[in-house]
C-alpha cells in the first residue's frame, strides 16, 4: 500500500521502527552494563530479551497489517481480504501483547529480587507477580476463545471460512481492562518499592535524587495503562474497527517499548 497517502498509516509505521529502536538499545545497553559489573547473565535478562523478541515480532504483525491488512484505514477504502488479514493482526497481537506484558514484568520481578531482600518486600513482589499472572492468563484465555472455531474471528469476513460463532465481546474488553489496571498496580507497586528503599540508605541525596527520577519512569507507564482503559471500552468491531483502534495499537507499542526503561 502507499504510506505517503495516509498520515495515519505513516504514524502507526513510524511508531513501529522507532519503538522497535527504543526497546533493543535500551535491552543491549542495559544487558551490556549488567555484563561488565557482574559478568553474569541472569534470569531477569532472559525473560528481557524474550520480550524483546515479543516485542519484534508484535511490531512486525502489526507492519503486516498495515501494509496488506489495512490497519488505520477508512471503511471505505478496505476489501474483504484486506479486513480477514487486519483482524488477524489485532487477534493474534492482542496476544502477543498479553504475552509480552508478562515477561517485561517478570522480568523486572527478578532483578528487584536481587535488589529488596527483605522477605515482606519478596512477599509483596511475589505477590504482585502472582495476581499480574492470573490476570493475564484470564485475558489471554477469553482472547484465544472468543471464537470458535478460532480462526472465525478473522474469517468471518472471507467467503471460504465464514462458519462459526463468537461469544459476548464485553467478556474480552471487561479482562482487557481489569488486565490494564493490575498491570498498572503492578507498575506502581514495583518503581514505589525500591524508590522506598533507595531513600532508607545512606547514598548521597543527589544520588537517591537521579535513583528516585530514574525508577520513576515505571509511575508514568503505570499512569499510560490507565488512560488507555477508555480507548479499550471505545474499541467496538464497527465497519471502522480497523480505523479506531489504530490507536490502541500505539498506546500498547508506546507502553511496551517505554517499560523496559523502568528497570534501571
């Protein structure tokens, strides 16, 4: 398709490639000064560079359906292929988002279990973890079978494969949005805990300052997920489905790409 005919499309594209730069410099950076101080890999960078590779392959589903699935385009302006093809991309990176979530979080889990030692601190966290995996497993299940047979979300629209049935899609959006808010929690939780902490040492007040503003990015990914509830309560499968929930698609490319950065 033509990028340069649709300012929507060139933006959706554009947060793709940046987004996908963001994430693997911050992974490598954050891997490289790991391996010079301790010169060791652990589990946390495993679970990183797994979302990581999530990550990748979410940005270029979504590349695909921009290009042949007609994401971010007008109702108008799309043919029954082009929908087939745009509603897998949202099907499948529905769940790789769900999937991705989950490791950038157990992964930050991890490195704060070498960081708190404190056993309410691991209880809390691990606590945290726990909820955050019972909630994405919840989303992800009531995502997968929604439909069946399963590829009737997306075939619905083709005239080879257009048998089957979908069940209420207020049971999708209701675990989407009770999965924001706990990965929102969970966001919190984790940059107020070791904020907490690093004010009880006895670093240098300028230290604990740039400490404090660094982990404190986690705050404002928290704050992200829940402003993107009203975009998910909005989403509905219109003949403009493709077209509005291009912006849910970014929100999630914005909030999965910045999350990596809470782990410094």
């Amino acid at each position: 398709m033509d990028l340069n005919g649709n300012p929507r499309v060139r933006a959706l594209f554009a947060t793709q490639i940046t987004c996908l730069v963001v994430v693997w410099a911050v992974t490598l950076v954050r891997f490289g000064i790991k391996l010079a101080l301790k010169r060791q890999r652990t589990w946390d960078d495993t679970w990183m560079f797994t979302a990581a590779a999530l990550f990748t392959t979410m940005s270029a589903l979504i590349m695909r359906g921009i290009a042949l699935g007609g994401i971010g385009q007008d109702a108008s302006q799309l043919t029954l292929q082009k929908i087939s093809t745009g509603l897998q991309t949202w099907y499948f990176g529905e769940i790789l988002y769900g999937l991705l979530s989950l490791c950038i979080r157990l992964s930050i889990t991890l490195f704060l279990f070498q960081l708190l030692r404190q056993p309410s601190h691991i209880w809390v966290l691990s606590g945290c973890l726990a909820v955050v995996l019972i909630t994405t497993l919840c989303f992800l299940l009531a995502t997968i079978f929604q439909c069946s047979p399963v590829r009737f979300y997306w075939g619905r629209f083709s005239s080879s494969d257009n048998h089957g049935t979908c069940s209420n899609t207020q049971l999708v959006r209701t675990t989407a949005i009770a999965h924001s808010i706990v990965a929102a929690l969970s966001d919190w939780i984790m940059t107020l805990l070791p904020a907490t902490c690093l004010w009880k040492t006895r670093t240098a007040t300028s230290s604990k300052i740039t400490g404090t503003g660094l982990i404190s990015l986690g705050i404002f990914a928290g704050i992200a997920m829940i402003v993107r509830i009203p975009q998910i309560k909005s989403v509905a499968l219109t003949s403009d489905f493709l077209y509005s929930s291009m912006l849910v698609m970014n929100s999630q490319e914005l909030l999965n790409s910045h999350d990596p950065l809470s782990l410094y």
